[in-house]
C-alpha cells in the first residue's frame, strides 16, 4: 500500500510527510475567509449567546452536585420525602405550596401524605392522606383523604349544549371534604375500587370574592331556577364503586390494548334550605390503542356520563357533568359546556418522532345532553382538532404539549400525563 | 441591476476563495522523518474537565444549529469541496504523531500481533492480592482502581451481570483493531479472578452518587460485585486497563486546538485521523466518539514531553452499549436526532428510518446487536455530532477505507480471537459481520474517488512505465472485467496527449515521443516546479460515474531518476 518507487529515495518508499516541516499553527479559516463568514458569525452570534446561557446552569449543576444535594434535601429516598408543588394556570394563577409524603408509617405500604397550596388568584387546598394502594404488598389497599379546598372563579356559561361563550361568567366556592376507599387489585391490569365519602361545599357568587374579576358573576347572567346549589351550603354523601381494566402494552405511549373504566356512584344530601339532593351517575371511559406499523398507532376513545336524579331531588349546577379542556374535548375553555349527561369520541393518530418522543394529530367530538338516551343524536357535536408533541416513559410518566382548535377558540396544552 | 452585480461579485469571490485553488498538489522537498508535534515542552498543559452533559447538550443541538447557519462551509458542502485535511501529504497519507502511529495500514501485523494488540507486560498478577485503591464513579459499569503485587495500577470494568462478555469481549476486540489501525489506545487485559484476592486500601473511601464520601467497606465491595456478571465458578471475567503512562491532561476536543499545547498546530477537525475515524467508527459501530471517550496524556520520558491523545473505552463498540445490548438505532441516529425527528414529525410518520422494527434476533448474547445487513456507511452516525466526522472529505474516507481493506478475514478472526468469547458462534458471528461492514464500507467510499493506487513509476529502457494497482478489484469490491481504464499525460491542468485506452490493463507507458516533449519541457524549465508533469487516469467502473486520478512525477534534466511527488484525486 502507499507509495513505492523503483530506484528512488526514501521519501517515496515511505509515504512520509514531505511537508512535514514544522508548520506554523493553522487555523480553521484565512482572513478572506473570515470576512466572507462575517454574515454567518452574525448570524450565530444568537444561538451561541442562547448556548452559553444554556451552558451555565447545566455546568452548575454539574460541577456542584446541585440536583444530588437538593435531593438530599427535600427527599428521604427509603420512606418519601418533602416535595415543592408549584404551577401556573390561567384560572389560579401562580401556585405554590409543599407536599410531605411517608411511605411507610405503620408498615411497607401504609403512608402519610400531607400537602397544602396556595395561589395568587386565592385558590388554596390542604388536605392528609394516610393509606396505601398496596397495604403489606397484599392485593387490597385502603386510602383515607380528608381536606379542604378553596376556589374563586370557576367558569360557568350555562346548562346545555347551546350554550354562548359570550356567555361567560364565574363562581367560587370552598369545600371540606372526607373520603375512605378500598382497593382490590384482582389481578395485574385488574382492579376495583369502592368509595365512601362525604362533602360540603359552601359556594359564592363571583363578584364576592376580593381579586379582581375580568368575568361576570354568575348571578348576573343566569336565572336562580339554573344555579341551584349556588345560594346555599351543600352537604353531599357518595358512594362508589369502580372498576378500571388497563391492557396497554406500555401506557406512556401504548401502540396495543386499552383501558376500560367503569364507574356508578349514588350521590344523596340536602342543602341548607333542606332541599334533597339525590342522584345516580354513571360513566363509561373506553380507550384502545391499535398498532399500524412501527409505532404508528391509532387511538380511540369513547367517554360517556350520565346522571340521573332521583324523583323529587335536585342536583346542584357544579355537580353536573362538564365537557371542555385537556381531558374532555381540547380546543374548548375548561367546563366549557354543562349538562347531565356527556359523550365524547376521540381518535388520535401517533407517531415516534424519537425514542420515547412521539407527535400526535386528533379530533375529539363531544357535547352534553339533557337526556342521552332520549336525546342522542350524532348533530350538533362540538369538533375540535389539533395535534402536539408528547414525552413519555414505560412506567406511563408523560409530558405533553398540544394546540387544538375548535369552534370558539384556539387552547395550547402542557400537562403531565396524556390527555388519554 | 446594481444588486445582481454585487451578488456576482460576492458569489464569485466566495467561490474563489472557498471553492477553488488551493495548495499544489505535488511537493518536491525532502521528507523530514521526524514528528513535528513531539516537540518537548516547556510547560505542561493545563487539565481540561469540560462538561459532559453540556458537551452532549451543545454537540446535540447548538452545534447543529451553528452548523446549519455556516454559509461558505455550506457552499463548500453544496458544491463538494470541504476542506480537505491538514496534515495529508501530497499522497494522502499522514506521518506518525503523536495522535496516530501508522501500523497495520503500512506493514501488515502479524496474527499475534494483532491479537496482543497494545499489550506489553501480560495483565495484573493475579497470583498475588489487588489492592483497591480507589473506586471508580466515571461510566455506566462499576470499576476498581486495583494495584497488583508488581506495584502495576490498573481499572477493573465489568460486565452487567445480566450479559456476560458483552462489555469486555467488545472492549478487547476494539482495543486490538483500533490498536492495529494506529490509534494510541490503552493496554487492555482480559483477566479473570478470584474476587477474594480483592483487598481495600486502608481508608478507602468512594464518592456516592450523591457526591458524599463514603467508607469503601467489603459490604460496599459485595454490593459492586453483586451487580457484575460472574463466571459458572463465581470467578469474575474483567477488563484490566493499565494507567496510561503521564500526566492525564483531559479529554481531548474533536474541533479546535487545544491552546495551551504549542505542538498542537492543525484544528482537529482537519486531521485526517480524527476525520477517517469515522470509518473505523462505522466498522465497529463505536458510535459512543464524544471527546469524553478520549484523553489527552502528558508523556515525559526520554522521547520528550509532549502529549499523546488516546481513545479509550471502547465498552460501547460492537454489539454492546456498556452495561446493556445496543439499542437498534445506535449508529443509525444521533442519541437525539433532530433532523429525523423533523422528518418524522413532517412526513406524518410515512417516512420509516432503516433502523425501525431491527431486531437482535439470530445474535449470540454475548455480542448485543450488532449487525450488517441495514449498515449503510454513509447512513451512520454516533451518539452526538462530531466535527470531525461532519468535515470528513472522500479523500479522508479513501485513507481510511485504504487501511481497512488491508484487514483480512484472519486478521479480524485475530482480533476478535482478543475478547476470548466463551460461545465459538459470537467469535464467528463477529467475525462474519465485521467482514461484512468492510465490505460495505470499502463499496461506497471506493465508489467516491477513484481507487487506483500503489503506483510504480520506472525507467524501462528508452520509455517509463506507470503501474498501479485497483483497490476496487483488489479488495473484493467488484470484478476486474468491469473495470477499463484511460490515460492521458500533461502538465498542470494541460493535456499534451490524448487519452489512451487501456482496457484492464494496470500500466501504461511513456513512450520515447512524449518523453522527447518532456524533454523539451524540461530544457526550457525555469525552475524545478516546471519539470512537473502528470499522468491522468480515468476509470469506468460498472455503473458508476467516471473518476479520474492524477499521478504526478518529477523528472530531472537527465530523464533519469523519475519520482513521484504526488497523487490527486477527482472527488
């Protein structure tokens, strides 16, 4: 190989360097070319002053084991730990508070969990915690909650499917709330769920409340005959039962399988002026998943609610059903339409842009109904499309960002966890 | 109309300045056998410790991006004229440095050479205890800083214990190829020990990964050890990484210069053994090439101070990615591959990447994944972008394909026969595709240049005959009956003849008519550079573009002692 010369010197026979004097250090450009770059440096001048802001913390952090002593911190690996909560929504505002979790206070699997926020627009909720899904790694679980909660501008746009966004108005309420529930893991996929729970809620008119509104009160757009419940304290007992199949293949982002949820709960109580409150909810949420190729999947998802009050009872307006936000048909406002009953239909076309990386394209149909099994028609569904970007893990952690489109309005979502 | 005037101007200056010209092909000064960046030192080079996650944050995403936004580098690329390496000489080869000793590509090793590789004093004494004396918290797999009963230091690595011979026998094979190559690389030593010669350096004590020092205690050994593959008889099979010898300085950059060396005068991103790595890293899929997996060493013996740049760990080579089997679009995609992701995310997902849906089925355990039927050389990529590896031209790829060619399939059985598989199926698996690779490797990048080489220049009787030899055929690519060549003899860019048929044949001669022109040439010579002449030679190769090489001569007044002083190729 190389270079072989009959009857000539060494240089040849070697292939050596016959440049290889020492040269004086070269550079990657001339001054030509330097001037010729000029337009290109100015062009990266941005994206390296971005780079060198970038660099700086991640070097920090690398450099001072700032993440490793932070987790030393706030987090006790073995048993839990002190977690920040921290967020920002249109409706609370920024929010703040801490959360406190102890795995395992009474035995593997019994925790203690105690968390309370606060938010610049005064929404604010404490509440314990004290059980464990899993108790001593056994199939059954039991979790006790107890807590409080305050609200000040929950939407309202009124009750059935024709209802304006013009419309718009708010509401606030505060509420106390106790629950004990049961867990039976029946096999892996497999599990029930029983409820017992009881709540007051104490709501108030928009206008009461000391921040300053942008929306109308509620009392002032909509009749007192729509907004039961709004006047007066509300007691509400419930009982549950609920059974959630999941046979996804891997739920960050499942290309086979499914989920199936059904749940019945019977809600009964009064209100302070002794009207009684008593109804039966029913809600099916089927989702499944199909395999194209390569992790290209299509999803569909079928939601379904129904209440059913009781003869001669009365179910308070924040009680009913509610369709519109990240979960519940994207592209409208949150609890954008409110009824007794619900059907939302959703297919999503997934992609992988990279490892545990994928796009997604959807369309969700839904609307309310005052009686689905009287009223059902596929007419007047409210369409939204849109799409996003998702970042998911095997264990079915995911961050996920979407734009969807609807009739009223364009909404941008970031959430933990898929919208299914 | 003043505009279209001024972007013809500043189109052509660009065009002049970056596209065109360049130094001679050809160099008539006399060898200096000596390296030029060993000179010694007066003071040492300080340690780099850059950051390794801004390194893959930056490699990953800005760098991408500056790259993207360097107009006359993509007017180069547009057109097909990237700088071509600093420190090729005018046959395209590179003198020894300290970055790269030319070995197997020059004169061939030996089966046992190539299968001792770095290897110089036999591994640790494993008669005697090892002493830990330091814990090893760099990498993925646990390691030991062990000292044996020679007073010889070295760093134990381990397999997961899931995948036996997985991370060692990719690691041994690599050293001896990249070894063979003429890459400086550490002296690598299969061992396999006892773990109670293990002993624990008094006061021993190790860094959590929570950066709290913490006692090494036995417990703490028994809980390392637990997580690494054991032999049948509880024996442990390892790596035993000699100390190199010097001053560790840090890893070393593929882009820039490192300053504070003076020895250090070319942009790596211009040598050509940092840009033909990317050949090599193609062949065993060493997609793990980030400066991290480098070290710069101050060597101060009696050759000098200087430093000497290694590559080490090659635990991710092969089939294997450390601690667990590759996944399948390692060495098909960067670790984050924005622009598949873009594609991905513009076509809808319609667009499938060749990696989609591989599967490691067939593989023998020990080797991971690893295969060559969706290889495609130019499709490969590593962890992260690379400088060097993006400015690499057909004239660095034909260096680099050249000495890979000289790789038998003995030669790589002997290096392969380095990582000691227990299975003979992952030794022939292995042997099998890293075979295949070549094979692949040397078909596209053969394909970019013309791949004549070996010539011979001599004086036979009244004429001087021209013999060269054809990689294309002579490596197996393709078949010598589809192969034709033609000829043509000039001066600079001037042709005095025209171009002469030669058919398969490998030599053509200067005839006493030409050489009675060149004679003439020669007579009204006004310096040396004007007794320069070339021989043209275009090949057709089955279904490929025409390429030609030029092989220039120099002829002293006599006609007597014709030597070639350099080579050009059509790229």
């Amino acid at each position: 190989m190389g270079i072989a010369l009959d009857g000539v010197p060494a240089c040849a026979e070697t292939g050596r360097d016959t440049t290889a004097v020492r040269p004086p250090r070269r550079t990657d450009r001339n001054a030509i070319e330097y001037v010729l770059a000029l337009p290109s440096i100015a062009l990266k001048i941005p994206v390296r002053v971005t780079a060198t802001l970038v660099s700086a913390p991640i070097i920090i952090v690398e450099r001072n084991t700032l993440l490793p002593t932070l987790e030393r911190w706030f987090s006790f690996v073995d048993f839990g730990g002190l977690q920040p909560i921290a967020g920002y929504g249109s409706t609370p505002g920024l929010e703040g508070g801490l959360s406190y979790h102890h795995r395992h206070v009474f035995g593997r699997g019994i925790g203690l969990g105690v968390q309370g926020s606060y938010s610049t627009n005064l929404y604010r909720q404490g509440s314990v915690r004290f059980g464990g899904k899993q108790w001593l790694d056994s199939r059954y679980g039991f979790m006790a909650e107890f807590g409080w909660q305050g609200a000040t501008r929950e939407r309202f746009y009124g009750i059935g499917a024709s209802s304006s966004i013009d419309n718009e108005s708010n509401y606030g309420f505060e509420g106390r709330f106790g629950s004990a529930t049961g867990f039976w893991h029946v096999r892996p996929g497999l599990e029930a769920t029983v409820k017992a729970g009881l709540r007051r809620i104490d709501p108030e008119d928009g206008r009461l409340r000391r921040i300053e509104y942008q929306l109308d009160s509620i009392s002032l757009l909509y009749p007192d005959d729509d907004l039961f419940g709004l006047f007066e304290t509300v007691d509400l007992y419930e009982f549950g039962f609920e059974v959630r199949h999941d046979w996804r293949d891997r739920p960050g982002s499942p290309l086979r399988g499914g989920t199936e949820l059904i749940a019945v709960s019977y809600v009964t109580g009064s209100s302070q002026d002794d009207t009684d409150i008593g109804y039966w909810r029913a809600k099916a949420d089927l989702s499944h998943y199909l395999n194209l190729y390569r992790g290209r999947a299509i999803g569909v998802r079928t939601l379904a609610e129904v209440t059913e009050p009781d003869d001669g009872t009365r179910v308070p307006f924040y009680e009913l059903s509610r369709l519109g936000g990240g979960s519940r048909l994207r592209g409208y406002r949150s609890d954008r339409f409110t009824d007794r009953d619900l059907a939302l239909f959703t297919i999503e076309y997934r992609w992988p842009l990279w490892q545990r990386m994928d796009a997604f394209l959807f369309t969700d149909q839904g609307r309310v109904f005052a009686n689905l099994e009287k009223d059902f028609e596929f007419s007047n569904f409210r369409s939204s499309y849109g799409g996003g970007l998702r970042v998911w893990n095997t264990s079915g952690g995911t961050v996920e960002f979407s734009i969807a489109q609807g009739a009223e309005t364009t909404r941008f979502y970031f959430d933990f966890g898929a919208a299914f | 109309m003043k505009r279209s005037l001024l972007s013809a101007i500043l189109l052509t200056a660009l065009a002049a300045v970056v596209g065109c010209g360049g130094p001679r092909p050809w160099n008539l000064n006399e060898p200096d056998v000596h390296p030029t960046d060993q000179d010694t030192l007066e003071k040492a080079p300080k340690e780099r410790d850059p950051s390794l996650y801004w390194d893959a944050v930056n490699q990953s995403s800005f760098y991408l991006v500056e790259r993207s936004l360097d107009l006359p580098r993509q007017y180069r690329k547009l057109t097909g004229q990237l700088k071509e390496a600093y420190n090729a000489d005018c046959f395209g080869e590179i003198p020894d440095c300290s970055w790269f000793t030319n070995r197997h590509g020059r004169s061939r090793l030996t089966a046992a050479e190539l299968t001792r590789g770095p290897r110089t004093i036999g591994g640790p004494d494993t008669s005697e205890t090892w002493t830990i004396t330091r814990a090893k918290t760099e990498g993925v797999t646990p390691g030991f800083f062990v000292k044996d009963a020679r007073g010889e230091t070295f760093v134990l690595k381990f397999d997961p214990i899931a995948h036996p011979e997985l991370a060692t026998g990719a690691e041994m094979v690599s050293t001896s190829i990249f070894h063979a190559i003429g890459y400086n690389v550490p002296e690598n030593y299969l061992v396999i020990f006892d773990p109670s010669i293990l002993t624990i350096k008094d006061g021993l004590q190790f860094k959590t990964r929570r950066g709290e020092q913490e006692p090494f205690t036995p417990e703490v050994l028994a809980r390392v050890l637990g997580k690494v593959a054991r032999r049948p008889d509880g024996r442990i099979r390892a790596i035993a990484s000699r100390l190199l010898p010097g001053k560790p300085l840090g890893p070393f950059s593929y882009h820039g210069l490192r300053k504070d060396d003076p020895n250090d005068l070319i942009p790596h991103q211009h040598r050509r053994e940092l840009r033909g790595l990317k050949i090599f890293a193609e062949f065993t899929n060493h997609f793990d090439t980030k400066d991290h997996n480098s070290l710069d060493i101050l060597v101060d013996d009696s050759t000098g101070r200087y430093v000497r740049h290694y590559l080490i760990d090659f635990g991710s080579t092969l089939g294997s990615d450390g601690d667990e089997p590759k996944a399948v679009y390692k060495g098909y995609a960067y670790v984050f591959d924005l622009e598949q992701a873009l594609v991905s995310l513009g076509t809808l997902g319609l667009r499938q990447w060749s990696w989609e849906g591989a599967k490691p089925d067939g593989i023998p355990a020990s080797v991971g994944y690893f295969e060559s039927d969706i290889f495609d050389p130019p499709g490969w990529k590593p962890l992260q972008a690379n400088q060097a590896f993006d400015d690499m031209t057909h004239n660095d790829a034909f260096w680099a394909a050249r000495i890979l060619a000289q790789f038998s399939e003995d030669d790589i059985r002997a290096c392969v026969a380095a990582g000691e598989y227990s299975d003979p199926a992952a030794s022939e698996y292995l042997v099998r595709t890293l075979r295949e690779r070549q094979q692949k490797i040397l078909g596209y990048y053969y394909s970019k240049v013309n791949p004549l080489d070996d010539f011979r220049l001599s004086r036979t009787g009244e004429n001087l005959t021209l013999t060269f030899a054809d990689r294309w055929v002579d490596d197996g690519v393709g078949p010598a009956d589809r192969v034709t060549h033609r000829a043509r003899i000039g001066q600079g860019k001037g042709s005095w003849t025209e171009w002469r048929d030669l058919g398969r044949e490998r030599k053509i001669t200067i005839d006493s008519e030409v050489l009675s022109q060149i004679s003439d040439a020669i007579k009204s010579a006004r310096s040396d550079y004007d007794q320069v002449f070339n021989i043209q030679i275009e090949s057709h190769r089955d279904g490929a573009p025409p390429r030609w090489v030029r092989v220039y001569f120099y002829l002293d007044d006599a006609l007597e002692s014709p030597r070639i002083v350099g080579i050009e190729r059509e790229t």
